[in-house]
C-alpha cells in the first residue's frame, strides 16, 4: 500500500478507436466502478468517471469524460454515452451510494436502473455487513482502501479526485465480496434491499402524496393542543415557563416535584427529553401507547 494509480484516458480526445477499444475491454470485466463529480444544487454533470475491475491487483486506465467539455464536441458525446450503455448491459455496475449518482445519470445522460445489467452498492453492502459503523467511504477506505488519499484534492485535482473515487471504490467492493463469501446470509440481505433501491428512488423523486385540505385544519388543531398544555403547565406552576427549555423542565421535575432522575443512556446526563416524559409517565400514569396514538390522530 498503496498502489500506484494507473493511467486515464481522456474521453474528450482520445481518438474513436481508442475509446472503442477502453469499452470493449470493459465489457469482458468482471465489473467496471461509475463515479460521477456533479453540482449537488442543481444536479448537473461535471465528470463522468468509470473503471474497470483490477486483474490480479493490477488495475486498468480509468476513463474520463468532462461534460461540459464534451458540449462543444459534436459527436463524441454521443459516441461516449452509446458505449457507456453498451457497457452498463454487459457487465455489474458498482457505485459508492448509488442513490446519489442515479439521478445525475437521469438527469443528464437518460440512465435509469433498467439500463444495466447489476447494479451493486458498496455502501449498501457495508451498512448490511457492518451495520454498527459508519458507512462513508473516507471511513471505508481508510480500512479496505488500496490507493492513495485523495479527498483533499476536491478544488485542486478534480481528475484525480475522481480517479481516487473510482479506484477505492472497486477494492471496497472486492472487500464486500470476500466478506459475502463468508457470510451468505447478509448476501441475500443485501440482495432483497438492493431490489428495493429502484423503488425508494422513484419515491424520493415523486415525494409524498399530501392532502392539502387537511393540512390547515390539522395545523389548527395542533396548535391549539399545543396552546392549551401550554397554559396548563403555566396555571400549575404559577409563572410562564418554557416548556421547550430542557433546563426549566430539570428543575421543575426533578427538584420542585422530586421526580425520580432519567439520565440519557448514551451520554449519561440528566435529560427531560421524549424519553425521559415517557418514562415519568409510565411511572405516574399507566397508558397504552397504541390508544394514545390512535387518540392522537383522531
């Protein structure tokens, strides 16, 4: 470690037969990586990346392509995106959180999940194998990574930023791999949620159905209850206090009304949050959580 990057093929120049010839080698891959570097505002295009999975640890030319570049070049767009989805048909595609780049691929190249023929997630993988530790890819890198840090080349090096991206990502995959190999059982985990992925997306994008009509008066409801806790606690207290202050909450509860202390189970610190007034609650005034729901909603 770590391993010297490999070459990049410039998709904006390179000639027709050489970027023919970059696809159909990805084509016989057992996988090729996509990273896209985008707007995150408005989701357009800036970098589109690709690579191929490494053969005995040696890794292959990345490819790269700078949309904007690619604007004033007539055909070779064109040409770039017809290989790009011959490709994805070919052979797994493996993104790092591929909710993220699926819609910059939407947006400005017309690829949806059913152009490929896989799509795998390494993200998704390590949140399914290692579901108590952080799922970032600085963070899995840093344990299966086998190239150089580049995350600090964002504003500096945006190729070789990507390159970076691109690279990792492929041996954070091969890491998932090993690890299924071992373990079966999370595969097929990983596997019905990946089958889900399409849908959430589709979800995420329409948003949620909301009935306008019912929202004013639910508002004014609300609020209203909201009011007249409000004014309750006020008239058993004697004086206006804050009920959104935790701090007012701590010495009315616990040292006015002596209430037993309720202290956060991560942080250990005395809290009054929702927790904690279930808690009391449950202590003083047995309920049944599921009426106090359907209450709540009539």
């Amino acid at each position: 470690w770590p391993r010297t990057f490999p070459q990049s093929v410039n998709a904006n120049t390179c000639s027709y037969d050489d970027l023919s010839a970059w696809f159909a080698a990805a084509q016989t891959a057992r996988y090729i990586v996509i990273d896209t570097e985008y707007d995150p505002d408005t989701n357009e295009l800036v970098l589109f990346g690709i690579s191929q999975a490494a053969t005995e640890g040696v890794p292959t030319p990345v490819i790269q392509y700078h949309w904007f570049e690619g604007a004033t070049q007539g055909g070779r767009r064109t040409d770039f995106l017809y290989w790009v989805r011959e490709t994805i048909r070919a052979v797994p595609t493996i993104f790092q959180n591929v909710l993220a780049d699926l819609p910059v691929l939407q947006k400005n190249c017309n690829i949806d999940w059913s152009d490929f023929k896989r799509v795998e997630d390494t993200m998704q993988a390590h949140a399914v194998l290692w579901c108590e530790l952080s799922h970032s890819f600085e963070f899995m890198a840093s344990v299966d990574g086998k190239y150089p840090k580049v995350k600090h080349l964002f504003r500096v090096d945006m190729d070789r930023y990507n390159m970076g991206d691109l690279l990792d990502t492929g041996s954070l995959w091969d890491a998932r791999l090993e690890e299924f190999r071992r373990d079966p059982l999370s595969r097929k985990v990983y596997d019905q949620q990946m089958a889900l992925l399409p849908y959430l997306d589709r979800s995420m994008q329409a948003g949620i159905a909301v009935d306008t009509e019912k929202v004013p008066p639910a508002i004014e409801k609300y609020t209203a209850r909201v009011e007249a806790g409000r004014d309750m606690a006020h008239a058993y207290c004697g004086w206006p206090m804050n009920l959104n202050s935790d701090e007012q909450l701590k010495v009315w509860l616990y040292e006015m009304e002596g209430m037993t202390v309720v202290k956060h189970p991560e942080t250990k610190e005395v809290t009054t949050n929702a927790d904690a007034v279930a808690t009391m609650r449950n202590r003083y005034m047995l309920f049944d959580a599921r009426d106090d729901e359907m209450n709540m909603s009539e």
